[in-house]
C-alpha cells in the first residue's frame, strides 16, 4: 500500500548557535532568542491544529537555557532528539571530546524529556569518522545528518577510505539508520541573512517561491515512490516569523490534501527498520584496526550477524513502544581504534561548510 511519510523537523538552537559562532552580544542573542520565546509557541499551536507531530533536534544549551519552552515541546508529543551541548560540529573535536558532548547533551535530554535520544543530527550536518561508531555505543537508533537520498533511508556506513589518487574505499554499512536531508528542504540557507567577515548569504527569499519548490519535493515523491520520507529541516527563530509559519501552513494543508502522513523522526525509522528486516544484514564493525601506508588507515572488517545484543534489545523497546532502559557501554567492540580515516575525507566539505 501506498505511503508517503513527511518528517517535519526543527533544529531548535535557541543561541547556541550565535554564541558558537562567536556573537555573544544583545543583538545576535536577540535574533536567536525569537525560537524559543515567539516561535516555538506558535510552531506548536499550528502542529496542535493540524495533529501533527514532529520531531525537534535540541542543544543542551538550549535545553538548560530555555527549559520551559523545550518542555513545552515535549509536553506536546513531539520528538528530543540530539544537536550537541554546544551547538559545535563533532568534526572539530577529537573522539574523547566527541564523546563527551555526545553524553552531556543525552544527560540534558534525559533530564527534560525523561528519556534519551534515540536520533542525533550534526550542528553543523557533518560527521567525524568516529561519529557513527560513537553513535551506536551510545544507544542512538538513527542520524539524521547526511544527503544520500532524498525519499529513501538507509543504514549508514563508516570506515570510508578517501584518497584522489586511489579508487574510494568504502566502509561497512552499520546498524544505524540515516534519515537524510538536504539543503534544499532546509529552511536557513533559503531565509536567513548572514554577514560574517567578508561573507554574505542574502537569504530573504520569498516564501512563494520556497512553497513552490517544497510542494514540487513533496509531488515528485507520490508520483515517482511507493513508500517514501522527505524530510524538511526548519529553525524556530527562523521559520517561526509570520510570512513563513504561513507559508509552512500551505505547505502542510497541501500535503495533507495529497494524502501525506506526518510522523515523528523515531517513528518513521522504526517502521523503516521493521520494513528492512530481513532482506538487509546491516554490520557493525569489530575493533580490528591496522594502519597501513601513507597514515591512511585500512579497517579490517569483521562482521556481526544483524544487530548486537544490546541493539536488538532497544529495537525491540521501540517495537513495543516502551521506554529503551539504560544505556550501558556493552558495545565496546563496535568501535575501532585506527586513527583518523582519510585525509580527502577528514578536509570534504565539513572544513568549508558551517551552519545555522
Ligand atoms: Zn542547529
């Protein structure tokens, strides 16, 4: 039977995202401030009218700073998945540091929501090459930072192998699952001014024309899929100004008119899961690094049948719809110790790209 999901998500950065950048001051903390004091309140009472759920992807700063307005968000049903302490890209950090703010900010989840993520999407959408591996020690069933579809999901792969001068050398496919996004379908690039330096993003489209594009998105997907997810990524402080929480109404009513249905994050990646079992064999890597020449390191690989132990319990927790229990670090031999992975991959766009 036909289905046609649509994933309305918000990357609810309240000022982090200024204070990362280094704009601590009145005005920049002011524009971040309109998510969670006019925004987010709006942002809800149009997914109540609707009966909508979505799915918000928080900062611990936020969380910590705004606690009201992120309880409000859980309070309405909708999905916490993370978005780092700091609103800092994990490809600036090393694993120790990845792997620190990847708790703290679970910590700060746990605390307002009553349970930890089971999704992580990037501040900045890039990942480091101990990102997927850190990611499923710690329990997440799902990423959501990565452009390698548009209506489909996929398991994630790691270990990658990127030299220009060689044929690229891919990694293993994991456990865990990519929602993938797109800028296209971001609401930021498209909306918001940014001067920083001698750079300028104009932004300030019309809400007309991005209208148009994303129905075109949404269209293309029933005509040309069976079973498909699109998935739009919008900001509070953004999306939440009036021309524009107009324009994601249209954008909602013509969907729902099409017959979309609207589903939480986590939802959608467990019926994907339940969709894949058993014509896929996702693998999660051993802990057999071994370093080869030129500092590139070749990952042997060692493959578990389906998912680990402890992996198999907390789909199983979702499939009952019952809360996952604690995360234990029962996976250790899910990570490797190789070193850093290519330098073509390690310099992509990650060291160029940096996001609201
Ligand atoms: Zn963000």
């Amino acid at each position: 039977m036909a289905k046609h999901i649509v994933c309305l998500t918000f990357d609810f950065d309240g000022i982090s995202g200024f204070v990362a950048r280094g704009s601590p001051s009145p005005s920049p903390v002011s524009r971040g401030e309109f998510g969670p004091r006019v925004a987010a309140p709006r942002l809800l009472a149009l997914f109540k009218k609707y009966r909508i759920k979505t799915s918000w992807y928080v900062p611990g700063h936020t969380i910590e700073s705004f606690p009201d307005a992120v309880k409000a968000v859980v309070d309405h049903g909708h999905e916490i998945g993370h978005h780092g302490w700091r609103h800092i890209s994990p490809v600036a950090f090393s694993r120790a540091e990845e792997e620190e703010e990847l708790i703290r900010g679970n910590e700060s989840i746990k605390r307002i929501s009553g349970e930890y993520a089971r999704g992580y999407r990037s501040p900045g959408w890039d990942l480091s090459p101990h990102s997927v591996e850190l990611f499923i020690k710690h329990g997440f069933t799902y990423d959501s930072s990565m452009m390698g579809d548009d209506y489909g999901m996929y398991f994630a792969r790691q270990g990658d192998v990127l030299d220009l001068h060689k044929p690229a050398q891919f990694g293993e496919t994991t456990s865990l699952v990519e929602l993938p996004i797109s800028w296209s379908t971001d609401d930021s690039p498209h909306f918001e001014y940014m001067r920083t330096g001698n750079a300028l993003r104009p932004g300030l489209a019309s809400a007309g024309d991005v209208l148009e594009n994303w129905i075109a998105d949404f269209d293309y997907m029933q005509k040309t899929t069976e079973w498909g997810v699109l998935t739009f990524t919008c900001h509070p402080f953004i999306s939440g100004r009036g021309h524009r929480i107009m324009m994601l109404e249209k954008l909602i009513r013509h969907m729902k008119d099409k017959g979309a249905v609207f589903q939480r994050a986590d939802q959608t990646v467990l019926e994907f899961r339940q969709r894949t079992s058993g014509n896929t064999a996702p693998k999660v890597r051993r802990n057999r690094g071994r370093a080869v020449q030129s500092g590139i390191v070749n990952r042997s690989i060692g493959s578990w049948p389906r998912f680990s132990r402890s992996m198999r319990h907390r789909v199983s927790a979702e499939s009952n719809n019952i809360q996952p229990t604690e995360k234990k670090n029962d996976q250790k031999d899910c990570s490797w110790n190789g070193g850093r992975g290519g330098v073509g991959w390690r310099f992509g766009f990650g060291a160029m790209v940096r996001r609201w």
